[in-house]
C-alpha cells in the first residue's frame, strides 16, 4: 500500500480526473466530491499549493484527497467556505481512513499534523481516538429522507408548520396573488440564475454587509462555474419561487447518487415583509421549500434531502433525521497529539 502525489492542478487532467471520477462512482458518490465540485472550487480558491493525494492497495484506489498546507507543519484537507465538506473521498464509508501516519510522511515538508475537516460519517465512518488519531465535533446536520409518499411525509410533519403554510397559500389566494415554482437545469441557464440569485440575496442582511453572490465576485465565479459543470452532466437544479411577478426565494442545489444538496437559500425580506403585512408574516422560502420537496417525492430520483449547515430550529420542523459532522486529527507521533491536547 503507497500513497502517490502531485500537484492539484492535475486534476484538470484526463489521467487524474478519470481516477477521481472511477474512485467517486465506487464510492457513495456525494455530489459534494465529484470532480466538478473540486475542479470549480480549485478553479476558484485555490492557491497553488494545493496536493491532489491517492491512496494504492492491491492495485486498487482506495482513498483520493486534495490537500492544503497551513500553519507549519500542518496540512489539512483543501476545504473554501462554500464547501460543505473537507474534500476526501473513499472507496468504503465504513473503513477506517487509509494510513494517515504513510500519508504525513509523503507529504512535502516536515507535516506533523493532517487535519480531515468536516468529515461526513455517512461518507467516512468517525474512527475511534487513538494515540496518533482524534476526532472532535463539528456540527449537527439534518436531512430529508425521500421514501414513501409526499402526503405522508407532510402529515408526518407538525401541525404548527402545516397550519402556518396553509394559511399564507390561503392568505395569497384571496389577494388573486398567483404563485409558480421554476427548476432551472440547463447549462445556459446557469449564469442568469446565479445573477437572479445574486439580487435577491442582496435585499437582505448579506447585501448590507457586502457579503452577498455577485455575478462578478468571486462567489459569483464559483457558483457559475459549479452549476454550469453540474448541469453539463445533468446535475445542476436551481429552485426560483415566484410570488405575483416578483421573485420571491430561491435555492441552489446540485444532484448525484441519488442524493441531492441545498447548497444555498435566499428569499425577498423585503417582499416577505411587503406581502406579509398586517396579515402575518409571509415565508417564501418556506413555501418553495414545500413545493420543491413535493416535486422531488414525485420525481423518485432523489432519495434523500441534504441541507449540511448547522441545525436550525425550521430544520427540525422539516425532519427529524441529524447526525453529527466531525473532524479529524491525524499526528505523526503521539506526542504532538499530547501537546495539541494540551497534554
């Protein structure tokens, strides 16, 4: 067994890319580590410094990784924040890790420390602590199972949410205001909804502090470049939820292995609060959310619903199935392991 290395940049590559693709079709396959996630994010975040590793037994890739240097003598798994997970694959969820201890010893430089963050156990099994291993909470996750029918998957959820939507559709009807759930899949459509997204992400607190998607800021690449590789495949979904003719929420979502991400969310605060008015507040994210979860229940090519950002209280209102993202610390010599303990 041997692990192997060269720059990341040559995933770009037909020897590289086709290796990545063959390890994540044999794998769970989360559409969070296909190849057209890593390439997009390194495309756009990436230094330079960055190493795509795998990982040889018996002949056979088992474990595939891009990693990145960071403080001295640590590296830890290639991961910008609009990535929901550290960017290791598997062959096997349930297997441990493939040797770490060989892997800081390939790694340029004196690595000491190799840090796997946000680690998945439905991808990576959490491995038990060890003298040269640790593993630590990171957050609670929640997703959708998509069994069964949608019908019984509402009636399964609270009164109080079924209640609250039936009363804003009510509330909207007898105004004679229309709504309409858009699902944009195309590669050319790709762009405009990233710019639609980009405005309507503004109206709110992220447009204030300058932190929202532009179709000309470096969110604004990476999410272009994501969706249009996505949907090249058939991969890419973009919920857009119009209220009357305003655009009222919108999801960015991508697909593969039968399981789908909600990548990002934005709705109209200022429309919410517009149509909401003395009336009662008005959710327009929630009320695209029942429709595009009616959609998919429909569909029967999803089998489950991922949201991979902290637990909310409206999380738990859509479903009751969390679990816990870890990360996962890997030292050379247990010693360090000690003194980054803290002894």
């Amino acid at each position: 067994m041997s692990w192997s290395m060269v720059p990341a940049r040559a995933l770009a590559g037909p020897e590289h890319a086709t290796r990545w693709r063959e390890l994540h079709h044999a794998s769970a396959a989360s559409p969070l580590l296909a190849p057209e996630f890593i390439t997009a994010a390194l495309a756009v975040y990436g230094s330079g410094r960055e190493q795509l590793a795998w990982h040889t037994q018996a002949g056979q890739v088992d474990a595939m990784a891009i990693l990145a240097p960071g403080r001295a003598g640590a590296w830890h798994t290639f991961q910008p924040a609009q990535a929901p997970l550290g960017f290791w694959l598997q062959r096997d969820a349930h297997a441990r890790p493939a040797s770490l201890p060989a892997l800081l010893r390939a790694l340029p430089g004196p690595a000491l420390v190799l840090g796997l963050t946000q680690c998945d156990p439905m991808l990576m099994a959490r491995p038990a602590d060890s003298p040269a291993l640790r593993t630590l909470d990171y957050i609670e996750t929640a997703r959708i199972s998509v069994a069964g029918s949608f019908d019984d998957y509402w009636d399964a959820r609270g009164k109080n949410l079924r209640t609250n939507l039936r009363k804003q559709r009510k509330r909207l009807a007898e105004d004679g205001v229309v709504t309409r759930l858009q699902l944009s899949t195309a590669v050319d459509e790709m762009a405009a909804v990233v710019e639609d997204y980009g405005r309507l992400e503004s109206t709110g607190w992220k447009g204030a502090d300058g932190t929202a998607v532009a179709g000309t800021n470096q969110q604004g690449r990476f999410y272009r470049a994501l969706l249009e590789k996505f949907a090249a495949s058939g991969g890419a979904r973009v919920y857009r939820y119009w209220i009357g003719e305003q655009l009222a929420a919108m999801d960015l979502c991508i697909a593969g292995g039968a399981c789908l991400v909600v990548l990002k969310t934005a709705y109209d605060e200022q429309l919410e609060q517009h149509l909401g008015g003395a009336g009662g507040q008005l959710s327009p994210a929630l009320l695209m959310r029942e429709e595009a979860v009616r959609d998919i229940f429909g569909a029967r090519q999803i089998e489950r619903i991922e949201f991979y950002g902290r637990v909310m209280e409206w999380h738990r209102r859509w479903s009751e199935e969390t679990r816990v993202l870890y990360h996962l610390n890997a030292y050379r010599w247990p010693w360090i392991r000690r003194l980054h303990a803290g002894g």
